[in-house]
C-alpha cells in the first residue's frame, strides 16, 4: 500500500529523534490517561470504529476496555520511540495483526492520528513550535 511505502521512507533528522525521544518520555507515564481520551474521542466523533470492539461494555474514557486498549497503542508508541531507524520492521507484527486478522480498514487509522496528536500536545506544559509539532505527527503518522 502507499502507506506502508511512505513508512518504509520515513527519515528523522538528528533533531527529530531527539523530539520524539523527548515526547516518549514525556507521555509514557500518561499512557492509560491519553489512550483512553483518544481512544473515546475517536468512538464519539467516528462512531463506525465501534464495529472492531464489539466486545467493549461502554466507549467512554472511564471504561476500563477502553483504558486499557488506549494503553496498548500509546504503550506501543512510546516503544516505538525506540525504534526509529527500523519502524517498519518493528511494526510489521502489529500492522499484520491489525490487518491481516482484525481487518480493520486502513482509515480507521488515519482518522485515529490526530486524536493522538492534539492529546499528545496538549497533555505537555511547553509551548510548541510549528517544527515540534510537525516531528510529531510524523511519528504518530507512521506509528498508527
């Protein structure tokens, strides 16, 4: 897919490793908190990803499905971090699970990215510039 080539060619710059190593750190205490929140925002302004959690008991950011699977994906983020010279490789086993077993659309992802990203930025004190930001929804671009 495109998506996966575009991943494949993602390059950071010495100062956007250094950002996304900031950010991970920043977040990785906050995990449960910002997965849930993104995770039910992205229930209530995109109701059709409720259809991959059928099993959940409730969508809200208090629900402890909903805690937990946010936890995952931001867990999965911050581990990420770590990886950056072979994102593709490391995430080959969740993208084959999401894809090829779960077969959840693609989109469902690319609707997910800004919840991460505004959580993300707003879950820190610092003022951003435009050039933090953009490393960031880079990342999180690739990463979801």
């Amino acid at each position: 897919s495109g998506r996966a080539k575009h991943s494949a060619t993602m390059v950071f710059s010495d100062a956007n490793r250094q950002e996304i190593h900031h950010v991970a750190e920043l977040i990785k205490s906050k995990t449960a908190v910002l997965g849930a929140d993104a995770l039910a925002r992205l229930f209530e302004i995109h109701p059709q990803t409720k259809t991959y959690f059928t099993t959940f008991t409730g969508y809200e950011a208090t629900n402890p499905q909903v805690i937990a699977h946010g936890t995952k994906v931001f867990d999965a983020v911050v581990k990420a971090a770590g990886h950056l010279d072979d994102l593709p490789h490391h995430l080959e086993k969740l993208a084959k699970k999401h894809g090829l077993e779960l077969l959840v659309d693609p989109h469902n992802f690319e609707v997910g990215n800004p919840f991460m990203s505004f959580l993300v930025t707003m879950s820190q004190t610092l003022t951003l510039g435009s050039d933090k930001q953009q490393c960031r929804s880079r990342f999180i671009y690739v990463n979801v």
